[in-house]
C-alpha cells in the first residue's frame, strides 16, 4: 500500500501503536496462558523432531487453528511427529512462549508479531503466512446514535488503550477531525477501554454507546440490540487487512525447515478445506471452542461473526506495512525498522506445489 493512497482507507493503520505503549493483541482477553498439553496421536514417517508445539487464541479470528488441530489436517502433514497445541488469550504472552521456546510456530495478530521482531532487533521470529482478514467492526446503540457524526460526544468501547482495535478507532476520529487524548480517552469522543468479556454487558447496561471491536464481541453486541455502523474493512483497499499471521521461532526455522513445511501444508490445506466446507468448518471451529473454553457460540452471534473473518494465506503484507508506516506518520512511534519480518519462502513452496500462486512480502522479505 503505497503512502499515496487516501487516508481514510488506511485509518486502521495506526495498530502499530501497541510498539510503543505495550498493548496487548487483537483480542485483547488478558495475559494468562492456557496450556492444553493435548499430544495429538501420531502417524507415519518422524520428521526432524519429536514433538512440533504450536500456540493460537480460542477465537475464530484464529479458525485455521482452531479447524486444522480440530479435524487433525495439521497432524496427517506432520507423519510422525506430533502435534501439541496451547492456547493463549493475549499476544504478548504468545511471544513470550516463542522467546522461551514453550512453543515453535504461532497464529498471532500484527501488533505483537511486530512488537516481538523489533524488540529482538529482527532475531526472535519471522512471519510466514497469513491466516485472517477481517472481523472488526463499531458496533453501537441505534436509539442514540444513528450516523457516524453522531459518533461525537457518546461513549465508545475499545478492547484496551493501544490495542489494535483502540489505535484505529482513535485514528478514525483523528480523520473526522474530533480530538482525543489517546491515554486517557477523554475529549470529543469519551474513548472507554473495556475487556471484549465485559464490553456486551457494559453495552447491555448502557454505560457505553458503542464499541469498535473484533468478533465475536461485534456479534454478540449485535445480539443485545446493538447496529453495525462501520466495517474496519471498508477502510482498506480490496477490504483486506491482517488479523491473524503465522509466525515461528528464528532458530526453529533455521533448524527445522521439514517441519515448518508441513505445518504451512496443513495450514493451506485448512483453508482449503474452510473455503470450500464453510457450514462445516464452522461447526468444527464452534466444537474446538467448546473443547477449549467450555462453551460454544449460540447461532445468532457465530453466524455473522464466521461470515466477517476470510481465512487468507496471503499475510497482507502491504497492510502490515502501512499500519507501521501511518503509526510513524501521525507521530505516534519511531520507525520501525521491519525489513526482514517476512519469509515466505517456505510457504510459496507449499503454495507452487499445490498449484496456487505465490504471495508478496512487500519488500518486507527475508533479509
């Protein structure tokens, strides 16, 4: 995405933020690791380790997780090696796993994956495909507000200041040239940092007006009587934008590339499979969820939420790179330097043996 493009249709830009003030990821649900310690069966040849551990969110901004592990297409790529799967609820505590070597290879939002490879000066990760677009919306009560002007002087939640979500909002209202302070949400629109658990009651209860946030929290405020005002991806060429990256450990790649292969098949293959089974691959992720979490999605919120989120194996890369580019531009953190995030060498290898064409790295490749 070149600097040239309209403003308005890169707001969302600006999720670089979390760089500087430590935001939590996309979600946006808190720090504490979940470890599901689930060994999946094994079968056929070993490759060149044992045991291969992966990390993702229980959400289905991460259905190609959730399905691939659910219906064991990540395990027939692997042979003999295992498969064992963790769970997260925020991603800075994903990377931390990855820096520690808790785990190999991630599904995880832009803000952290950037976070983590400048705070390593480029030696602790790299991205290596994409996994989702989309699935962020603002969500508000229609009996106060009935147009996006209306938007001035009510009260919005987002996930938590600097998080992906509250950074595009804030750039949203920067463009309709309302002002606000960014730490403390106070000004022409009362910015009310809200963990997505709390946001469907706060919204129930009408302590706020409205929400930008992520799904399923878009649906479920939908759910409660809530209208969707705006899409975050109509502000994006093609209406694409990163949500959800595969990144994996600098050192794990170097030493394991066999591995690294197969669980980028399995991940192609997955979204396949979702693409062309999407009543299926639904009831899969909704099962997943249920295993991992306990519950499941009602109909009325899984519904429109599945319906926003396009699995990609594309990563978007030019969106990754304009969200560090207008962060820098609105004076809101140095310049990153992310040359080098990107090696999808491994995954164009997959994509041209399957028959599908190669992705870009946006001048973001392998150094």
């Amino acid at each position: 995405m070149s600097a040239a493009r309209p403003a308005r249709r890169v707001l969302a830009a600006a999720v670089a933020l979390p760089l500087l003030i430590g935001a939590l990821g996309a979600c946006g649900y808190g720090s504490e690791k979940k470890d599901d310690k689930n060994d999946v069966a094994a079968e056929g040849a070993k490759l060149s380790v044992d045991t291969v551990k992966i990390g993702y969110f229980p959400n289905i901004t991460h259905a190609t997780p959730l399905v691939g592990d659910h219906e064991g297409i990540l395990q027939k790529e692997l042979g003999g090696t295992k498969l064992r799967s963790t769970t997260f609820n925020a991603g800075p505590s994903e990377i931390e796993a990855l820096n520690a070597g808790s785990i190999d290879i991630g599904w995880i939002g832009p803000s952290p994956a950037i976070n983590g490879y400048v705070k390593s000066k480029g030696k602790s990760l790299r991205i290596i495909s994409g996994s989702a677009s989309g699935g962020v919306k603002l969500v508000v009560n229609p009996d106060r507000i009935s147009s996006l002007d209306d938007v001035k002087g009510k009260k919005i939640a987002t996930p938590q200041k600097g998080n992906t979500q509250d950074v595009a909002f804030l750039n949203w209202i920067a463009e309709k040239g309302w002002k606000v302070d960014p730490q403390s949400g106070k000004g022409d629109v009362s910015v009310v940092r809200t963990d997505n658990k709390v946001t469907p009651d706060a919204f129930k209860a009408g302590s706020v007006d409205g929400a930008w946030v992520p799904e399923p929290t878009a649906s479920k405020l939908v759910a409660e009587g809530g209208k969707v005002l705006l899409d975050e991806s109509t502000l994006w060429p093609d209406k694409k934008f990163v949500i959800t990256n595969v990144i994996v450990s600098q050192k794990f790649l170097d030493e394991h590339p066999d591995v690294v292969e197969a669980v980028l098949r399995g991940s192609v293959k997955t979204n396949a499979w979702i693409t062309a089974n999407p009543d299926k691959a639904k009831t899969s992720a909704n099962a997943a969820l249920k295993g991992l979490t306990g519950k499941e999605l009602p109909a009325e919120v899984l519904d429109p939420a599945w319906r926003s989120i396009a699995v990609t194996d594309d990563p978007l890369a030019s969106t990754l790179q304009a969200e560090a580019d207008h962060a820098v531009k609105a004076g809101l953190l140095e310049k990153p330097d992310l040359s080098g995030i990107y090696d999808l060498a491994p995954l164009n290898k997959v994509l041209k043996a399957q028959g599908k064409p190669a992705v870009d790295a946006a001048n973001l490749g392998k150094r």
